[in-house]
C-alpha cells in the first residue's frame, strides 16, 4: 500500500526523533569528544614509542631517515595538539561571572606578554579610556582571550610592529546588537558595552581567509590548530558579548571585543 504524505512526514519526524536519543542532551558531545579524543591518542601514542625505537636502533648513521622519522615526530605533535585544543572547546566551563574593570584584567596579560613583544622588536601602545564602567564576566576566561588574541597579532608581526590596544565605553545607542548576559536581544532597551580593541600592524588576512576565520579547524597558519578563534568566540559568546574582526593585506587587523556593561543590581 503506497504510503501517504502525511504517513510519511510522521515517518521522518520518528527517524529523527529516534536520531536525538542517541544524544539526549548537551553534555553528550563532551563524552562523546572525550572518547574520540582517548581512542586517537591511544594508537598515536604507540606510533610514536615505535619512531622513538627505530631512531634508537638506526643511530645516525642513516641521516636521511632520522630525517624523515623526525618528520612523523613533528606531524605526531601537531596532531596531539589539534586534539588538546579541541578537548578544551567542547569542555570549556560555564563562566563564573564576576563584576571586573576591563583595564586592570588587560594589564595584567600585558605585563605577561611584554617581555615576548620586547624580544620581538614589538611594542605596546596602551590608549585605555579612563573610569570605565565594570563589567560581568570570568575574569580568567576574558585573560585567556586577550591572550589568544595578542598572541595572534604577535605571529602576524614577523618583522615586528605595533601592537594597540585600546578600550572604550560604547552607549546602548550605538551599539549594533542589544545584548544581556545571556547574549539574548533585550527588549527592554539598549545596554551600554564596554568595548576593547586590539590592533596590529602585521600580514594582514586575506578576505578569502576572513570568510572562515571562526571555522573549526581552519587556520591561516601552517602549524596551527585552526580552533584558538572559535574558543575566543565562543566564550565573548557566553559572556553575552560579540567578536567583530576587520583586517586588509599588508596592513594589518583589527579584533573589536564588545562586552555588556553589569547592571548595579548584578
């Protein structure tokens, strides 16, 4: 008997009902990424023991294989470190909000990252906005986010540069999208943001690049990860802010972080 429509359509929706409770909530995608993660790491691990023998049994003697052992070696690490990273996305913590003042928590990565940019002919412009209202968030999830980010503009300085960062009140009225701390549209008005912007004078991204910059395990660079920007977005996602990212060839980027300021009653 030929099936109707309708029969049909209730067919699909059961498929795909019975689809979901493989995976009934959220927290799945962490054990399931857990296990992925174990079972990949268990043989790479092995793979590597076994290089490790042979250069141990070929010596030096044979200079064109130690070569081409160091080489597995090297893709053996940059494996190891796509998995830690993605370990780190799919098990990042909920933030625990606290009111913070965006310019101490930016001094802070700063004094931390200026011996590097000092060794790297780079140097730190600070143009920090005075008085700026405090704002709800982890105060260790926003520094690893500065840090991402400097360190990226850092990479893309290959012959040194300026590195600016800038932070700024920005009224409700201004800003594009209208935000709460759940990252939800407010209807009841507009907030007003507190924003932090860091530029370099580096390479610059393509706008064929631009397009895929948040795409997991994409990467402008050779050895990289291709996750560290889709973490940084990902936790300015959960602290109800945005990431915008304005970058020209042989120039430089821009990366604008705009944040919610805390109400008085939060």
């Amino acid at each position: 008997m030929k099936k109707t429509q309708g029969q049909k359509g209730q067919e699909d929706r059961k498929e795909r009902k019975d689809r979901k409770s493989c995976f009934p909530n959220e927290y799945n995608l962490e054990t399931l990424a857990k296990g992925i993660i174990h079972e990949i790491r268990n043989p790479l691990n092995s793979v590597y023991a076994h290089v490790q023998l042979l250069e141990e049994e070929i010596g030096e003697e044979r200079e064109d294989l130690c070569d081409s052992l160091m080489q597995i070696k090297v893709g053996i690490s940059q494996i190891d470190g796509i998995l830690r990273e993605f370990g780190r996305f799919v098990r990042q913590a909920k933030p625990m909000l606290k009111k913070e003042n965006l310019n101490s928590l930016l001094s802070d990565v700063l004094r931390f990252v200026d011996a590097e940019c000092h060794a790297c002919n780079i140097k730190i412009v600070k143009q920090f906005s005075n008085d700026l209202p405090e704002i709800l968030v982890d105060a260790n999830q926003i520094k690893q986010v500065v840090l991402n980010l400097i360190l990226n503009a850092n990479q893309a300085m290959l012959n040194g540069g300026t590195l600016t960062v800038t932070t700024f009140l920005l009224p409700g009225a201004e800003c594009k999208a209208k935000v709460n701390e759940k990252g939800e549209k407010s209807e009841k008005g507009e907030r007003d943001c507190v924003c932090l912007e860091i530029q370099d004078t580096g390479i610059g991204i393509s706008k064929e690049q631009m397009t895929r910059i948040f795409d997991l395990f994409y990467s402008t660079k050779s050895a990289g990860t291709g996750l560290g920007l889709p973490i940084v977005q990902k936790t300015i996602h959960d602290h109800g802010g945005r990431i915008e990212i304005a970058s020209y060839p042989g120039k430089g980027t821009g990366v604008r972080v705009i944040l919610p300021v805390a109400k008085d009653e939060e």
